[in-house]
C-alpha cells in the first residue's frame, strides 16, 4: 500500500523525491521537528506541540508558516493519517527548516514544512512489562545552551549515546551535561520516585522541554506527590530513588528495572501510565 508524506500543504508519495541537496536540514541541520502520537483523528497534546514548536522558532528566528501560526497543520495531519490509513496508534513526525542560502547564511527566515505518519503497535500507553536496564554515558557531555531545551534535527550526540547503548547492550542509557548532572535518557525524560516524592531534571540542566515531561508533572501533583523539578540530577539520587521511569509522547512511560547493582520498582509508573491513559482515552 502506498504510503504519503505532505510537504507545504502537498502530498506525494513517500518514496518520491521531495527535496534537493541544498536542503538546509540536510546540510546544516537548521530544523525543528515535533512527534505527536495520534489515535484516529485526535492528535494527543497537538496545540502543546505547536506551542512549542512556535516558541522555538522564534527563538530560532525562522519565520512561522501560516499553518502553523493557526494551527490549521493539524487538518493536514489528519488528512494524511487517512491517506495512509493509520487510523488507530500512529505517529506524526513534523518537520520544519529554514529555506535556501548559500552556506551559513539563509537568504531569509522563510521555513518549509514536511510531515510523515508511521503505525504505532497499539492505540493506548501501554507499560513495559520487563524493566529496562541502563547506564551512564560518559563519553560526551550534553553542553547546557539556550538549544540544549529544543527538539532540532541535529542529533549526532544522541547517535553516539545510541552507539554506546548498543556496544554496551542496555537498553537505554542516560546523560549527563557539562556540569555531571543528569539531563535525560536518549529521546525521553528521566523521571525517579521515593515514596510520595518525585524528581526530574530541571531544563536550567539542558534537558530537553518535554510535552509529556509538562504533563507528567501536572499528573504527579495531582495524584498528591511532592515534586523536584528545579534542582539538578546527580548520581546519588539514582542510587537513592526507588523508582526510575523515561517519558515520551510516543512510549509514554517505561520503567527502569536496574541500573548496575540497582534494582527499581514500577509502582508510580504505573499509577502514572494509567492517569496518562485516562486523559487520552478517545470515547
């Protein structure tokens, strides 16, 4: 079955070539993108999303399409989830980069747009059943920059985390920024718990401004716990917590079974998972 991409408001096909070598993603990584998690026609957290993706750009000095600006890109998405027939757990991948310029410098701040959809395996948050074992990666430190928050296209640090995962045979590991402070996982937000306490890398660390990071927080505090969000990470309070869990917008929750000699339960992972899954639920 064919399968489509829509880039500027246009549809082609996936394997159709859409963009040149003079690319600025491509050649300067000078692009934002934003994964959304989508079941039928509800995008989860779509107007966090492009809150975000607005407020980076501007911090980016790229000029916001107008579908953005109104949000209206959400139609499109939808569109394109019927296209492809990814009606039920799907994620949409949006891209945006800057247009033309030789080298360094862009003739303007106009910006593109490219948004692509790939089948999830389920239509709800669902936890892991066996708890992941991770590391620290030491061989690179995330420097802490006004970009350290942002979700860009340039992800060379985390492919050689990603390296390190793999060598190592983990199955995720954590990082750690300039300061040896614990940021995050590759591609989530590290999240510990101890009893009625919860503790996240603040973005002051480089971590990155995570929509479900935002939300988890807000569940957190609702169901009562007291919440560290301001403080920076280190290694003592991993040996410290009880329980360690990454977030994202497409695996939701996933508990860390072990860390070297240390073991976590998954009790207010799952309290987490289960709120999580109540707020999304699609009726």
């Amino acid at each position: 079955m064919n399968q489509y991409i829509n880039l500027n408001g246009h549809y082609y096909d996936a394997e159709e070539p859409v963009l040149t070598a003079e690319n600025r993603a491509f050649r300067f990584g000078d692009a934002l993108r934003e994964n959304i998690r989508a079941n039928g026609t509800t995008l989860h957290f779509f107007n966090d999303h492009m809150e975000r993706l607005i407020k980076s750009m501007n911090l980016l000095n790229m000029e916001i399409p107008s579908p953005i600006k109104t949000h209206q890109i959400g139609q499109d998405m939808v569109k394109l989830l019927h296209k492809n027939k990814h009606l039920k757990g799907a994620q949409v991948r949006l891209t945006v980069f800057r247009n033309g310029g030789e080298g360094y410098h862009a003739t303007g701040n106009s910006c593109s747009y490219l948004i692509e959809s790939n089948k999830l395996e389920t239509d709800v948050y669902v936890l892991n059943k066996k708890g992941l074992f991770v590391d620290v990666f030491r061989n690179m430190k995330k420097p802490i920059t006004p970009l350290s928050n942002l979700n860009t296209t340039n992800a060379l640090f985390y492919i050689l985390a990603e390296n390190f995962r793999t060598e190592q045979n983990l199955d995720d590991c954590l990082l750690i920024n300039q300061k040896n402070e614990l940021t995050e996982a590759i591609g989530s937000n590290l999240f510990l718990a101890k009893e009625n306490f919860i503790k996240t890398p603040p973005l002051k660390s480089g971590c990155p401004d995570g929509i479900l990071r935002k939300h988890i927080l807000d569940f957190s505090n609702h169901l009562g716990y007291k919440i560290s969000c301001d403080n920076p990470v280190n290694f003592d309070d991993l040996l410290n917590a009880d329980e360690m869990f990454l977030t994202n917008t497409i695996d939701g929750i996933q508990w860390v079974g072990g860390i070297r000699q240390k073991r976590y339960y998954k009790h207010t992972a799952k309290k987490l998972l289960n709120l999580l899954n109540e707020k999304t639920r699609i009726d």
